[in-house]
C-alpha cells in the first residue's frame, strides 16, 4: 500500500514539474510563434482556414491602412502629393468604423480600446461576395487603394491565394448600406456581359491544343504565388444567366478559387456566428436573381452577392456555382445539408462543382 501511494505522488510530483516546465517555455520572452500561413484575422484573433492566406503584415501583401497609394513612386505616394490628383482618393483613409447600431457606450468603448471579439460577432451578419472586374488580385487593390479610396477586407486571387487587407473588425467600403454589418470578399474575375456589350473576353480566355480554356491575362502577368500556374475556369466554354432581370454572359471561377472560397466562406461563418452559411432564396428555394427588398436586406444574416445589396450591381455573375460554396462550406463545418439547392432539389452530402474544363 505504501509503495504504491509513493510511486503515485512521485508520478504526480513529475507530471506537475513538467507541466510547469512546458508553461515557463510557452511564456519565454521573446520566444517567435510561427503561423502556419492559413489564419484569417477577426478583433485580433486569428482563425485557420485551410487555404494559403496573405496577410496586410505578410511581405507581398496588401494592406489597406496605409494611407500612400501602394503602386506609385514612393516619392510621389504620400498623402499630399496624391491630393493634388482629381481622381485620387478624397481622404487618407479606405476604411472606417462600423459604428452603426452601436449605443454610445459601445462606441466609445471601441474607439478607445478597439474591438472584442463578442461585440464585433454581434455587429457583424453578412458575407458579400464580388467579383473585381479588373482580373487579378493586384490589379484589384490597385484600383481600390491608388485610383478609388475603397476597400475590401479580402482578395480571392486566380491561384485561391487568398489576401487579407483589413482586420474584419474594419469597417471596409465596398457594400454601401451593409458596410456596417458586412464583410467583402473581391474574386479575381473579368466580369459579366450582355450579349450586346462590349467585353473584354477575347483579351482574357484562350482555347488551347488541347480544347481547354484557359486565362490569359494580358501583359503576361501571372499568379504571385505559383509558379507557372496555369489558370483555368472550371467550366470551358461562357456560362449564361440572369441578374437583376438581364441575360448576362461570364466565364467562370477556377478550380483554386472555389477550394478556397469554401474554406473562407466555412472560416468566417464559423468565427461570426451570425453569418448563417446560405444564400438568399426566392420563394422557390432558388438562388434570388435580383436586389433583395430593403425590409428583407435589413433582416438578412448569411452570405449574398454584391447584386442582392444594390440594383446597379450584377457581381458575383451568373457564373458562380453557389451550392458548391455553400454546401461545401457547411461540410468543413460540420453542419447539416441544407434541404434545397438552387433547382429545388436535394443537396448532396458532399457537394459537387460542376467541371468540363
């Protein structure tokens, strides 16, 4: 009896010595810890995704704060020279704060010590998606850093590199009356067309020996973060459909993206709640093709498209496979299928993208 109650605190003495061992390394001053090049950034938390991240800290990011545009001289970025430009942005800042439906003790509250993560999970119930117009994810930020003084907190690139501009807490300008309760996602696109519009499609996609489709971007500029990556929309020829009551023509997101977006998409509705991971339906259980009534946008919580927010927007396109992100989305998070897709017809277990390309 009384060996083994000795051998029992002798055991837990050394179970308690290197506990504390293993906490007094932990807690070394001016010991590194490494990211893994995944993490998102919410109130100064950092969340995985599963997908290769680059931070506005990261060499080669982008980051929003800055007030000098990004893509100028250096002489000439600064604020005072980028003034004198009538097209230059009308202030310093791209960014602002989301003080919308916070009572007076809140606010200042966050303009003294910034925000917790529990207020933020509070103000915030809306992912915007959008497609950048412009291509590539540097050309993106170049328009809204240098040339418009907007903003958006994430850029989804040709590759699925995602970059992070802004901490989420921001209160980035991208969605106009969800600016306050939003977080913006810019995808790397070209755009969608009518029929009759002038397009830039010839410029960008190319049929290649092998009866592929590929990107082609123009000047020769590749992915950052690949090397000799070959961007390819999962779906070879131009996908059709309406928006905002008109038949619009775009070719679609790649492979890399749509992985990555789904990650994104799982990581943000996992660390604000309020998200809910589904896309606005109409009374048919199908994806709503056009600006939701103000009354329902005010009362929306979930993921939507930068059309849903205003009448003058047709972004993301008729191209992107919604089901695919969402129900993706709900499978790294572990929840249920949603009974509906966008035809009305059950969602599979795991969700498939639809390819030919």
């Amino acid at each position: 009896m009384f060996l083994g109650s000795f051998q029992q605190y002798v055991f837990a003495a050394l179970a308690l010595i290197l506990g504390l061992m293993t906490a007094g390394c932990a807690s070394t001053p001016g010991k590194m810890l490494r990211r893994r090049g995944d993490e998102i950034m919410v109130a100064g938390q950092l969340f995985h995704t599963g997908a290769r991240v680059v931070l506005w800290s990261d060499p080669g990011g982008y980051d929003a704060y800055r007030v000098e545009r990004r893509f100028a001289p250096w002489e000439e970025a600064d604020w005072d020279h980028s003034r004198t430009n009538p097209a230059s942005p009308r202030t310093p800042n791209r960014y602002g704060l989301r003080a919308g439906g916070l009572s007076k003790t809140e606010l200042e509250r966050v303009r003294g010590g910034g925000w917790d993560l529990a207020l933020l999970r509070e103000q915030v119930d809306q992912l915007v998606l959008h497609y950048d117009a412009v291509g590539t994810s540097r050309a993106c930020f170049k328009v809204l850093q240098d040339e418009r003084g907007l903003s958006t907190h994430f850029l989804l690139d040709l590759d699925g590199t995602i970059y992070q501009t802004l901490d989420v807490k921001e209160r980035a300008w991208h969605a106009t009356t969800s600016n306050d309760r939003a977080v913006g996602v810019e995808m790397a696109n070209i755009g969608a067309f009518a029929q009759n519009q002038p397009n830039p499609f010839a410029r960008w996609y190319q049929t290649n020996g092998s009866g592929r489709t590929i990107i082609t971007i123009p000047g020769g500029a590749a992915a950052e973060r690949t090397a000799n990556f070959e961007g390819r929309p999962v779906r070879r020829g131009l996908v059709t459909g309406e928006v905002q009551g008109q038949e619009l023509r775009q070719y679609d997101f790649t492979l890399e993206q749509y992985r990555a977006l789904a990650r994104l998409t799982a990581a943000l509705c996992t660390a604000l709640p309020r998200i809910r991971c589904d896309y606005p339906r109409d009374a048919a259980g199908k994806l709503a093709d056009a600006k939701l009534p103000d009354a329902r946008l005010h009362d929306y919580q979930g993921v939507l498209g930068h059309w849903h927010i205003q009448t003058d927007k047709v972004d993301p396109g008729p191209a992107l496979q919604w089901d695919y992100v969402i129900g993706q989305a709900r499978r790294l998070m572990k929840l249920p299928a949603l009974p509906r897709d966008a035809q009305g017809q059950s969602i599979a277990r795991r969700p498939k993208l639809i390819q030919d390309n």
